[in-house]
C-alpha cells in the first residue's frame, strides 16, 4: 500500500528527534562533567598513582583487575586538563551506550529505542555529579558489556561449546576487570533466557557470575571470598563496605546503574513487538525524558562535597583566599578537621589567623596532631607538608617516607622528600626521589627542570620556598613518636628556641593557647608582636586580654604598651549580659538566648572562652573524624 506524504514525512521526523537526542545529550554530559563537575577534582580526589616502568606494569598484572587499574591509570592522567578529562569522561560514557544499544538490540531481536541506550548516559552524570565514580568502574561495565555483546553475537549453536565460549571469556574478564566480570556473566544468562530459550545453560550463566569470581580469586589469587566481587560496591579507600556505606546515595546510584543493563535486556527481551511511533509521541517521549534527566542530575549534584574537595584542592595549590571563600559555605557535616587545618593555614597565610579564626569553626588544636582518628594518608600528608614549612624538617622527612609506605610513591611525596634531602645536603637522596618523580608522566618535566637547576645551585639558593625553610629551620634533633613524649605545644615551641623570628610557629602558638583557652600564656607574650610586625593587638588577641584583665580585677596585666580599645571593651560587657541572660532562663527556655549569643557572638574569643568551641553561625560546629576509620571524606 502506498504512504501518503505525511506517513512518509512522521517516521522521518521521527529519527530526526532521535538522532537529535543522541547529539544533544553527550553535548550536555561534556559541558556538565567539565564546568560543573571539574575532572580536575576528581583527579585530585583519587590521587592515581601511575609510573611509566615495566616493573609498575607487571606489578598490575598480580591481582584481578590489576590491568584495567593500569589503564584507567594512565586515562586519568588527562583529568589535570579540565576539557580533555571531561572528554575522556564523555567518550567513555558514550561507548557504554552504544554498547549498550548493541546488547539490547541483539537480546530483543529487533533495534530498541536511543533513549533506552542513553539512559545509562543519564546514571553516570548523576554518579559523577556525587564525586563517588572512577574510572576504573566505567572502563569495568564498558568492558562487560563489550564482552557480553561479543558472547551473543557468537555463531555457536551448542550448549557445551557456547557453555565453554562462556566460561573462556568469564575467565579473561575476571582477571582484566576483577568483580564487574558478574555484569558480563549476568547478561549472557538473560540473552539464554529470554532470546535464546536456553534455560539450562541461561542458569549455568547465571551460576557463573558467583562461581567464577569465587573460585577464580580464592584458588588463584589467594584473595578472600568476600572481597572477590567487592569492585562491584564503591567504598572509600581502605573501608569495607558496611551497612552505612551500602545504603548511601552513591553505592545506590552505583547499584541502579549495574542493575539497569540486565534489567532493560530481560525487559526488552521479553517484549516481542515494539510500539509504532509518531513525530508527536516521538517529541514528547524525547522532551520528557531530557526534563527528566535535567531533573534527576541537578537533584543528586552534591554541591557540599564539591566544596570540600575545592578547599582541599585550593590549599594544595596555595590559592588560600580561595580556600576562605569556599570553605564559608560548608555545611557541618563536612566541616572537618582537614577542613579546619586548610582554614586555619589559608587566614595564616592572609595574615588573619589571630584575627579572625573563631570565624570559623574550631577544635583543640589550629591543625593536625596526628590523633588516632587522623592517622590517614589525608592526615599525614597535611600533618608532613604542614611540618616542613614549619622547619621541622626532621619530621617532615620521617612522615614523608612513612606516607610513602602506605600510600606509595606519590608525585607530591616525592616531591616533599627531595626537597628534605636538599635542605639537609644530601644531594644523591634527593637525586633518587627526583628519579622517581621523573617516570610519573605529568611530572617528568618538572623533575628534569628541578634536577637541572640543582646542578647549577646545590642550595636551591633561588627557590625562594627553600631559602625560608632555611631560616626557621630547627637545627637539633627532638624526639617525636616512640617512647618520647611530643606534645602539639612542643611542635610549635621547639622551633622558636632555634629561630625566634618563626612567624608560624609563633602564630600557630598564639592560636593554640586561645584555642586551649590559655589566655594569660598569650598575654605574657604580648611584648614579641612588635617583632612581627603588629602595630596592634590581633582581634582575638584583644578579646582574650579583655577576658583576663575583667576576670582579674586588681591584677596589674602587663600589655607592653598596647590597650584595651573602647569598643572591645564595650563588646565585652554587651557579652557578659548576653552570656548572663542564657544562663539565668529557665530550662527549656535557653533558646532564643542562646541564638543571640550565636548571632552576635559565635565568632569571637568570648563565646569560644565560655563554651569551648565556635559557632560562627547556628549550627554551624566542626565535626569531629570517624573514631573508627579516622574517615572524613
């Protein structure tokens, strides 16, 4: 029968909205990987380490999915570069659809709808978007589904030769890609199912995605059977999966996105005839599922954590009024004392830390302490790094090198310990560390430059970060760990009785007694400002000295010239009513006193001298670390 021209013009306009979606889609997943979820973050949260020697290859090679971690790797290299990450991201994203689209049209038996395909296009934005993806774990599903798609496509048409195809390519897979070789196993038993009306072999399929990876990891590779899928859950490094963890946005994200596959090639399987489609229906399916997937990826976008990464990632690069401005809009629950340090380092490096640190939530201690629940490699690297620019360059090494055994040969530790050797005089040690530096790609120029300049100079007299190490340097040695007490006081006196003139140690100091709300211990000190260049008491510094002088009437406060300003005093008594008001309400009722105490106070060395802590705004307090796995982030 012969169409008229608008039946022949609507199957026409219908591929065109397809082909449309297809386009608009990937265009949308690069600008949002690259402007708002920044592959550069992502790089720096997971830190891989990649070194371009055999020896780091074969190391790969001993473990299930050693050599997909290799290459994925080697891919996140070019996360550094904001626009080639996110087309990095966005080529991988798109081959996991056309994948896909190949598995499901082979299981259906006919080509199924683009939008089904792109949906997993969808998950990943939203899984990206949550700073919880790697990878490694689409480079895993993409491989799956390859192999899969490989499986189906076979011309065998025996069960024992197919069972065998099967068990060959679940061997491989399992050994390339470690636990995801279970989406592989999955889908070959659904196609056997529901295609191929092969139930005992679909079964034997499906038996394979839990005796494969057991067998193959326990028997082989001597790993324990309850980590033999665990590729499958995304948990933080060096945390296994627990009840909290499995149940969070991202493992569920990450669930759903591994469920769907096998879920939409049963569905489409046993779906025989597909629905005839019209340039109307064609348009409002593909505009409801755009708003959708609009809808669902600014939904699960986790700003928070986003910020978090941005005070972190600043601080590493020493953009500290940038670590000020994210690190206000925190929220509580990832205000940590990572955060707290990176905070207290960037008003130090301001010049404010003694004048505005209780404008922002505090601890004990203005830094790291190396704590039980801080003895992570996140932990250690700011505790190091923190240490050298301290001119504890003893401890900075020790650190450094035990950092290096836990996490191994990062390009920034290694970087750090160089620079211990050279500031020591140990120009062959710091010649290894810039060896090894040099075969991590994205810092061979570095090295070399580096290594060449210190040919020219042995001191690094030009490296102007080297030059003031020197001065503050501490020049005896001072027990730290082991049977000897070292305290965080004793971290930040001992290198002001080498160099008195050591600003941060002197500061830092100054902000550890406020903190430990020793005010007088501060005061004492008030006549080394002038060695440092104040001309006036540092805010609450001021504050604290008010506290002192108003709770020691009589007592003479010697304040080396300086004064009490009007207007501080004048605050103070404003306080004290306010403080009295809370504490003389009736229980239940110490509420809107307290919020006025917030509001007006929270930021200043009154409030914390009272409470013992900061609450620059309502609710807004640090969090203290996981007292189990000393985790954060």
């Amino acid at each position: 029968m012969t169409m008229t021209p608008s039946q022949q013009r609507q199957p026409r306009g219908s591929a065109c909205v397809r082909a449309g979606a297809v386009v608009i889609l990937p265009a949308a997943f690069y600008l949002y990987v690259w402007l708002c979820v920044e592959p550069r973050l992502l790089y720096h949260q997971q830190n891989p380490i990649f070194v371009a020697t055999s020896r780091f290859f074969r190391e790969s090679l001993n473990h299930p999915g050693g050599l997909l971690e290799y290459v994925s790797a080697f891919l996140m290299q070019g996360y550094s570069y904001p626009w080639a990450g996110a087309a990095l991201i966005t080529l991988i994203a798109g081959l996991i659809c056309l994948a896909t689209h190949g598995v499901l049209s082979r299981t259906a038996g006919r080509r199924v709808h683009p939008l089904v395909s792109l949906a997993p296009l969808v998950l990943l934005a939203m899984l990206h978007g949550r700073y919880r993806h790697t990878l490694f774990t689409s480079l895993a599903i993409l491989t799956a589904l390859l192999s899969a798609y490989l499986y189906i496509r076979m011309a065998l048409r025996g069960a024992l030769p197919r069972l065998g195809v099967f068990l060959v390519l679940s061997a491989v897979l399992y050994y390339a890609v470690g636990g995801m070789m279970v989406l592989h196993a999955v889908l070959c038993g659904v196609f056997e199912l529901v295609r191929a009306r092969r139930p005992v072999l679909g079964v034997l399929c499906l038996a394979g995605a839990a005796v494969v990876p057991l067998g193959f990891a326990v028997f082989s590779y001597d790993v324990v059977a309850v980590r033999a899928v665990l590729p499958l859950v995304p948990t933080r490094e060096g945390v296994l999966a627990s009840p909290k963890t499995l149940f969070s946005a991202p493992v569920a994200l990450h669930g759903l996105l591994v469920l769907f596959f096998p879920a939409a090639a049963a569905l489409v399987g046993l779906r025989r005839r597909a629905p005839g489609e019209t340039l109307p229906r064609a348009l409002t399916a593909a505009a409801l599922f755009l708003v959708a997937s609009v809808f669902m990826v600014w939904l699960t976008f986790d700003d928070d954590v986003k910020r978090q990464l941005q005070v972190d990632y600043f601080a590493e690069h020493d953009q500290w009024e940038r670590v000020l401005e994210r690190a206000r809009g925190l929220p509580p629950r990832l205000y940590d004392v990572y955060v707290m340090h990176d905070v207290n380092l960037a008003l130090y490096h301001t010049g404010r830390l003694l004048d505005d640190m209780f404008s922002y939530p505090q601890g004990g201690v203005p830094g790291l302490q190396l704590t039980v629940a801080e003895k992570t490699p996140i932990g250690y690297w700011k505790f190091t790094r923190f240490c050298l620019e301290m001119g504890r360059v003893n401890i900075a090494q020790h650190w450094g090198h035990y950092l290096m055994e836990l996490s191994g040969e990062r390009p920034e530790v290694l970087k750090l310990l160089a620079r211990t050797n050279i500031l020591k005089g140990r120009r062959r040690a710091a010649d290894t560390f810039l060896g090894a530096l040099a075969k991590h790609p994205l810092h061979t120029t570095w090295a070399e430059d580096y290594r060449r300049r210190l040919d020219g100079d042995p001191l690094m007299s030009a490296d102007n970060g080297l030059q003031h190490i020197r001065t503050v340097m501490v020049d005896r040695q001072y027990g730290y760990g082991g049977g000897r007490v070292f305290t965080y006081e004793a971290l930040l006196t001992q290198p002001l009785q080498t160099a008195p003139s050591n600003r941060m140690a002197f500061e830092y100091l100054m902000a550890y007694y406020l903190l430990a709300r020793r005010p007088e211990e501060v005061i004492d000190r008030t006549g080394r400002l002038g060695d440092f260049g104040y001309t006036v008491l540092p805010r609450h510094w001021e504050e604290a000295a008010a506290v002192t002088m108003n709770a020691n009437r009589g007592r003479n406060v010697n304040l080396h010239g300086h004064r009490i300003s009007d207007g501080t005093q004048r605050r103070l008594g404003e306080f004290t009513q306010d403080l009295v008001r809370y504490r003389r309400a009736r229980p239940g009722d110490e509420g809107p006193a307290l919020e006025t105490l917030v509001t007006k106070w929270g930021d200043s060395y009154f409030f914390y001298g009272a409470f013992g802590y900061s609450e620059p705004r309502r609710g807004w307090r640090l969090r203290k670390p996981d007292a189990v796995t000393g985790a954060t982030r």
